[in-house]
C-alpha cells in the first residue's frame, strides 16, 4: 500500500518476513473489529490506541495502513467476505431443493454467519456509515454485490418455474435494505425475536417478492401462467 514504510526481509523466529507480516496484519484487523465493532468505534478509536489493543507500535501500524480508515476498509470487506462464502455454500448445498427450502437454508448461513458476532453488525451496517465519499462508495459497491446474487438467483429460479419472470433490481435493492435493517435492530435488541424468527420473516418476504399473489408456477411446457387457482 503506497505510503508505507519499507519493511524487513529474511527470516526471524523461524519465520518469513511475509509470515511476521501477514502475522501483524491479523493482529491489527482482530483489534480493530474489537474497538471498531464495540467500544468506542471506528471515530473514536486512535491509531496508537489501535496499536496498543493489537500489541504492536504505531511504526508497525504505519507498515501495515496508511490511515485507520484503510483498515475500516478492510474489515468492512472481510466481513462481508465471511457472509457471502456461507450464504453462497449453502447455497451450494442446496441447490437441487424447492425455493423455499433453498431460501430458508442460504438467509439461515447469512444471518447466523453475520450475527455469530455483534460486531460484525456493527462494522457493516453502522460504522461504515457516513465515513467518508470513499467509504460510501465501498459500502454501495458491496450492497450492489449482494443486489446482483439475489437478482441472478431471483432469474434462475424464474427460469426453472419457481418463481416470477420480471426485472428483480429495484425489488432486491429495497429486500436487502430490509435485511440489513432487520438484522441491526435484532442485534440491537430493539426486535424481540430469535434467529430462526427473522430468517422465517425475511423468507416470507423474499417468497412474496418472487411469488406475487396471482401468480401460479409454470406448467411442464414452460409458458407462464398467471390469475387465480
């Protein structure tokens, strides 16, 4: 990353100059989602403070990030990361079920991933919030990320007959601001509800977005049928 400082080669302790780096870094970024993600957050949180929390010095942080903002960028990512590789394994898993047991399975995955940890909500959904225009531009980036697996998973269930052939965008956007803002406010306590709970409601959601009332699954020729039973 431009603007570091030049760091160590050879070996140290048995290990590589890369290794006592990628060994720093974690430190740091395990700091950060502690400091960031619970007290006393992303604005309120100093580079030596960080430093101290990771048991490193501020030099070695300089070696590692430009600002603390880069390292909120990362972890934003990471968290991100760690939520789409379960959904999309879930996915994977359960493939060859009907839609609803698919979405039962992927939101489960999602949802537990995400909330396995309060700061992991935290870090996504509040924190990164107005920032910065770079920020702001990381966050959306993400959220089009996640627009564009609903739609793509919205098409293909379409396709197979499970579901309505339409432009799903404008639907997935506003689904997954409710996702986002379900889950916030169930970390939050504000929802008194448990896991298993949400995830029945966001599928309820998600199946109303994809069945609207009139519509009626495909015969086995492929030509849609729509009105009342």
């Amino acid at each position: 990353m431009a603007g570091r400082l030049k760091q160590s080669t050879g070996r140290y302790g048995g290990r590589t100059a890369e290794e006592r780096q990628a060994e720093r870094r974690r430190r740091f970024l395990d700091a950060a989602l502690q400091l960031f993600g619970d007290s006393p957050g992303f604005r309120s949180t100093t580079v030596a403070a960080l430093s101290e929390a990771a048991g490193l010095s501020t030099r070695q942080f300089y070696e590692e990030f430009c600002t603390l903002e880069d390292v909120l960028a990362v972890l934003h990512l990471q968290v991100n990361d760690w939520a789409e590789e379960a959904a999309l394994n879930a996915l994977a898993a359960a493939r060859n079920l009907p839609l609803p047991e698919r979405a039962v399975a992927i939101f489960h995955a999602y949802c537990a991933n995400v909330a396995s940890d309060p700061r992991r909500i935290r870090i996504t959904f509040v924190e990164i919030i107005g920032v910065s225009p770079r920020m702001e531009e990381q966050r959306l980036a993400r959220r089009s990320r996640w627009v564009g697996l609903l739609c793509a998973e919205a098409a293909a269930a379409a396709a197979r007959g499970e579901a309505a052939s339409r432009d799903y965008r404008i639907a997935a956007v506003g689904f997954i601001g409710s996702v986002n803002g379900l889950l916030h406010d169930w970390s939050a306590g504000w929802v008194d509800a448990t896991l298993d709970e949400v995830v029945e409601e966001l599928v309820r959601q998600l199946l109303g977005i994809m069945r609207p009332e009139g519509w009626r699954a495909e015969l086995t020729t492929g030509i849609p049928r729509t009105g009342s039973p």
